[in-house]
C-alpha cells in the first residue's frame, strides 16, 4: 500500500481524502489501489504495470446484470443483498468521481 500512498503523483489525493482512503472507508484498501491502477494505466506502455493491466479482465458484477436476471433467482435475501451491493458501488463510485475531478 505504501507504493500506492507515496507515490509523487497521487499521495496528495490520498492524503487530503481521508474518507475514502484511510479505515474510515470499509473499502480503503481497494479504492488506493483502485486509483493507483488508474494512473498506471493512462500512463500506457511507460507503466511498469502496463503487462499486468493488460491481462486484467473485463468484470460485470452481478449486482448490474438486467433485473430479470438477478429476479430469476427468486431469494429475496440475495435480490436485497445485490440492491444493497449496487448501491453502495455506486456510492463509491460517485465519492472518488467527485475526489478525482479536484485532480487535474
């Protein structure tokens, strides 16, 4: 995590973002590594990581398959989960949008 915090480019974001990027977020660990990968990538074939980024897959989550899909489980207790699960992606989602756009 250290590579990630201390990088030149990107400790500030983590710095002065402390809600998303320290154990007061539950998802801490990977929203640092999440935006670290991000930069990686933009930086193409110069990144270090490039190879790795490049084998990374393509992943849907289930909780954003069409809703007839996730309703053709019929467990109400997995269809609240996935709605709880999406919301709380599209809350994170939404936080560090709203981070990144401080950071040209």
């Amino acid at each position: 995590m250290d590579k990630c915090t201390t990088h030149p480019d990107l400790k500030i974001i983590y710095s002065e973002n402390p809600h998303l990027f320290t154990d007061e977020c539950a998802d801490w660990e990977q929203l640092t590594l999440t935006i670290f990968l991000m930069y990686q990538k933009q930086l193409g074939e110069k990144s270090f990581w490039a190879p790795y980024i490049d084998l990374m897959p393509d992943v849907t989550f289930f909780c954003d398959s069409p809703k007839e899909v996730i309703f053709a489980t019929g467990d109400p207790f997995i269809i609240k989960d996935l709605k709880d699960y999406k919301d709380e992606l599209d809350s994170e989602y939404l936080q560090v949008v709203e981070c990144l756009l401080k950071y040209p």
